[in-house]
C-alpha cells in the first residue's frame, strides 16, 4: 500500500541549529496520527515540510508516493498557527479566492456549503477582520477543508473553538479518517488528540522519539 | 489551474482589496501630489522646466510614491499568512511573484494616472512631443522597476528592517534604468536631436523589464522557502 505521507531520514537545520534531526515517518490512508511534544521540538517544522512549504536540509520526502510539488499539493489541506487569511476580504471571499486557487469546478456552491458548515452563514459577507479568533479558526478550518483533502495536516485546530465548535470538529476529523483520509493532529489538548489518534507520536529535540500504542484500527 | 489563471486569480483578490479600502491609493496619490506641488514652489515663477530636470524630477516623483506600494502588498500578504496560503495551493510558485508584480504595477499606473498629468501641469513642462514614444517609456519603466521591487521586497521579506531595506537595495540596482528612463523622458521633452541614439535606452529599458520579470520567477520558489 502506497503510503500518504513517507519520510526518509528527515532532517532541517536553521543557521547551524538542528530543529529535525534523521526523522522517518509513514501515515497511511485512514490513519489519524497525533503529534505531541513540548514546544520548541519541531513539529511545526515537521508539519511544513509534509505540506511541501519547507524543503528537508537532509533526507527524503513522498507525498501520495511522489515528491512534493503542485499536484501533491492540491490533495493537501493544511492549517498551520496563521489561518491564511486576508482581513480585507469577506469570509465568502476568502473561501471562493481559495476554491478558486484549488481549481474548484463550483467555488461558489463550495464556499456557501462550508459557510453553512462552520455557522457562519450570516457573517459569510462581513470582513475576515471584524471576526473573533473562534471565527477565524473556523474559517481557516473551512479554507483547509475547501477542496476536499486526502491528507490533513492540523496545527492546533482547537485554538479558540468553544466546546460544541471542539466536538464538531473531532467528530469530522473522525469521519475523515474514516473516509480513507490521512491526517496528522498538533494540539495541547492530550485528551483530544488521545481520543481522536489511532496513532501518537512523540516529538523530543527534533526527533522522533515515542511511537504509541494504536488506540484502535484505522 | 494554468500559471495565468493562478496570477490572475492572485491579483483580482489584491485589487479586490485595494479597492475596499482605498487609504494606500490615496495615500501615494497625495503624497506625490505634495511632491509635485512642492517642487512647482521650489520653481516658483520660473515656469517651464528644462527638460533633463524635468525628466529627472518626474521620476523622482514617481519612484517615492511607488516604493509605498512594494511594503504595501508585503504587509497584507503577512497579517494572517495569506502569502504561505498561495504556496500551499496547487499551482506553480513563480505565479505568487507574477501576481505580486502584477497587483503592484496596478497600483502605480493608478497612481500615474494622476501623478503625471499633474506634474506636467504644476510645473508647467507641457505635453511630450513625441507622446507615444513618453507613454512606452512610463509603460515599460514601471513594468522594470515594479519587477525590481517587487522581487527585492520579497527577498527582504523576513526581515524586520525591511521597509528600509527594499528601498537601499533597490536604488543601486536600478541607477541604469533611471539613467535610461531620464534620458528617453528627457528627450520626448525636447526638439528632436539628431545626435541622440535612443535606441541604446531603449535595449536598457527592455533588457531590465525583461531580466527582473523572468529571473525572479525562475528563483522565487528558492528565495521564499526555508
């Protein structure tokens, strides 16, 4: 089976500091892997370099059993700490600017569908800038999901999500894994990512140090 | 998505935006309105510039209130990341660098729009005598140095001294093209001149807007990833 995402000895250096040190991961279709570790050991890093934003200083990369580039990337929904956005653009703008840019065939019918999705029907023709964090997140999470992924890469989606916005989320992390998607999970939250993970891996120093248990099949 | 479709898809959000808000815009216009109109004092009575100065104050002009548009569109493309959402979609990095440069050259063609006819008329240096050979040359100067900028901006882009450091980096660089651009303006000022070989600025002209639009977007995928 051709893994989602495979790294091979995978290492980054910044100005001759190590932040990933011989890294060598698989996520296979259906698997929900969370990644946990104190800040500051890499995972952010580890994150960009699967979703082919940061190039590896050492080491190999396969997305969907390909190097990374614009077709790898078209099956990619990432959110990172910053949600992409643009404080000038509505939120419908913003999801049909996105849907547009993923070659969307009806961004318009995708940008209403989503804005239903997150509840945010009402505001879809408000600026992103007037938007309180939970707003953002939420739309930063429909940006991510716009076209329809088979690999989620998720830094922290929990971040100002109340705890009904929290539950829906995990629930369509859940149906995603379900659905034969990849997805790797950053989040503070251990709970979370211990409920949701069938998969967790430990991330010390740049390096993988801990794989879990599997918490059930994929 | 094809590479054209990918910029123009970029630049119609930049314009999008710009629109809405306006401030920038009219902040460039004013300030080289304030320009122009505080250079008309500085001649004060002695209207009709000769045409080198004249040539050399108009781009003067120009280049002060297009620097404001380089930082500008750096600034949005940052507030939330908006710039790391254009390289994680699916489509060929150097679209990011056309469509930057192409949202740029909008702004400062608005912005000559009113800047020039006003300069020409404050000063009193009067219409080009040969006004299509003066248009080609505002066309394809703004085309070379917008490229510059834009390119120059992004590869400072991390840094926090950037809004300096565009500007100190980019005047050097572009000193052969504002001595091409003076000169070729200069002349659409003056009576014909039969020693004068505009072709040769002509070659710089379109040597500088062709190197700084195709390079950039051949290295910006390199320059912008860490």
């Amino acid at each position: 089976m051709t893994a989602i995402v495979e790294l091979d000895g995978v290492g980054k250096d910044y100005a001759e500091r190590f932040i990933l040190s011989h890294v060598d991961f698989r996520l296979n279709a259906g698997e929900i892997i969370g990644l946990t570790g104190a800040n500051g050991t890499g995972k952010s890093t580890l994150l960009r370099i699967m979703a082919g934003l940061s190039k590896p200083s050492e080491g190999r990369v396969w997305l969907f059993g390909q190097e990374p580039g614009p077709r790898s990337r078209s099956r990619i929904g990432v959110l990172l700490e910053a949600g992409f956005l643009y404080g000038d653009l509505t939120a419908r703008e913003t999801l049909l600017y996105y849907g547009r840019l993923y070659g969307i065939k009806r961004p318009a019918d995708a940008a209403n569908e989503w804005l239903e999705r997150i509840e945010l029907t009402r505001d879809g023709d408000e600026l992103v800038k007037t938007f309180s964090k939970g707003m953002r997140q939420r739309l930063a999470m429909a940006r991510a999901a716009l076209h329809q992924p088979r690999l989620f890469l998720l830094d922290e989606p929990f971040d100002g999500l109340d705890q009904r916005q929290s539950e829906r989320l995990a629930r369509w992390v859940r149906e995603w894994g379900e659905a034969g998607c990849g997805v790797v999970l950053i989040s503070h939250d251990e709970r979370m990512v211990a409920s949701l993970s069938t998969r967790i891996v430990r991330m010390e120093r740049g390096m993988l140090r801990e794989v879990g248990k599997e918490n059930r099949a994929p | 998505m094809t590479i054209w479709r990918a910029v123009w898809t970029m630049a119609r959000k930049d314009v999008a935006i710009e629109a809405r808000g306006k401030a920038l815009y009219l902040a460039a216009v004013s300030y080289g309105a304030l320009t122009v109109i505080l250079l008309g004092f500085s001649v004060g009575q002695q209207r009709g510039l000769p045409a080198s100065w004249a040539s050399g104050t108009l781009w003067l002009v120009e280049v002060l209130a297009a620097l404001t548009s380089f930082t500008r569109l750096e600034d949005k493309e940052r507030w939330d990341g908006g710039a790391i959402g254009a390289m994680a979609a699916p489509v060929d990095r150097s679209a990011v660098f056309f469509a930057r440069v192409l949202g740029n050259l909008l702004f400062v063609y608005a912005v000559e729009c009113v800047t020039i006819p006003l300069f020409l008329w404050v000063l009193g240096v009067g219409w080009p005598v040969d006004g299509v050979a003066f248009v080609l040359a505002v066309l394809l100067g703004t085309v070379a140095f917008v490229s510059l900028g834009t390119f120059l901006t992004a590869v400072v882009a991390a840094s926090s001294l950037r809004e300096i450091l565009a500007p100190v980096l980019l005047m050097p660089l572009a000193v052969p093209l504002f001595l091409a651009l003076v000169s070729l303006t200069a002349a659409d000022f003056s009576p014909p001149d039969p020693f004068f070989h505009a072709s040769v600025w002509w070659v710089v002209l379109a040597g500088y807007a062709g190197v700084f639009l195709v390079l950039p977007g051949l290295l910006f995928e390199i320059i912008v990833e860490v």
